[in-house]
C-alpha cells in the first residue's frame, strides 16, 4: 500500500492550494479518449485545465461500448459537442495479439477473457478505426472528432486524417 499511502500525502497538498468548485459542463465542451499509457500526461500536454474537458482512458484508447456509454452521457448531459482521440507511439497493445494476450491470461488464471484485447499493429489504422466507430454511433448529438498519435519519444501530438 505504499503507493496509495503516498497518494494520500500529495492529496493533503493538493487540498491545501484547492482551487475551488467548478461547474460539472467541462468548459471547453470537449471529449478526449485516450490510452491509459502512464507517459501521457493528458492535461499539460493538450493544454487543458481543470474543468476544461472530459478525459476517457483506457488501453489504447480504443472505442468500446464503455467509451461510447462515456462519450453519450458526456454529451447528452453535460454538453460536450467535440471529439479528440489520443492514441500514441510504443503502445503496450502493440505488443501482443489478441489470440496471445487471451493465451497469457488463460494460462495464468485459468479463465480465457470474452473480450479482445484489441491489440493492434498500425497506429494511424487503430486511430482511423477508432472514428469509425464514432462516425458509426447513433447515440451521439456531435461527430466532430479529430484523431490523433502523440510521440512518446518527443512528446510532439500530430493529426490523423480520418481516411488514409
Ligand atoms: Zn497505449
């Protein structure tokens, strides 16, 4: 628990300086889906502050029925109209397949995941296939969606067309 206990340390800081309540509606009215990557500091790194943006994560930043219940409430109640994907270069997901990642965890805990990983091998391919599905939802009030891949080696964010 040693994390966590130092987790509690930084948040008595963090109380410390508070800024103070913001409303609910992200400011900016945008969405970023992203991957869980623990070298993608999303906030700094877009620009962002707090109250500004809905951050969804996951591994790869892929667009599930989860992502999509997200992005749905996201929108319908809290007024967010814009989409931005955040995928990204050395992604774990490249370092597996789905077939593999499900052997790996059948062999450890003896149960094989229903889900697929979605791992995948392109990065630009995995961001178009990723507004895909969003282009492909009916649930959403706003489609406006850029993709993106940060580079973890130089920390620079470029654009994915969304058909390549
Ligand atoms: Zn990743």
């Amino acid at each position: 628990m040693a994390e966590y206990e130092q987790m509690l340390t930084a948040n008595e800081e963090w109380a410390r300086n508070f800024a103070g309540e913001l409303p609910v509606r992200p400011r900016r009215a945008v969405a970023v889906v992203a991957c869980m990557d623990s070298r993608m500091p999303l906030f700094p790194l877009l620009g962002l502050a707090v109250g500004d943006a809905h951050v969804i994560r996951n591994a790869g930043g892929v667009v599930t029925e989860d992502t999509i219940r997200s992005l749905t409430i996201s929108q319908h109640l809290l007024g967010t109209r814009e989409i931005v994907l955040v995928h990204h270069t050395d992604c774990g997901l490249q370092k597996t397949d789905d077939t593999a990642f499900a052997d790996l965890v059948e062999q450890a805990t003896g149960h094989r995941p229903p889900w697929p990983a979605q791992a995948f091998t392109d990065v630009d391919e995995d961001v178009r296939e990723s507004i895909r599905r969003l282009r492909a939802s009916p649930y959403l009030l706003s489609r406006e969606i850029c993709g993106t891949v940060y580079d973890v080696a130089t920390g620079r964010l470029r654009e994915v067309a969304a058909e390549g």
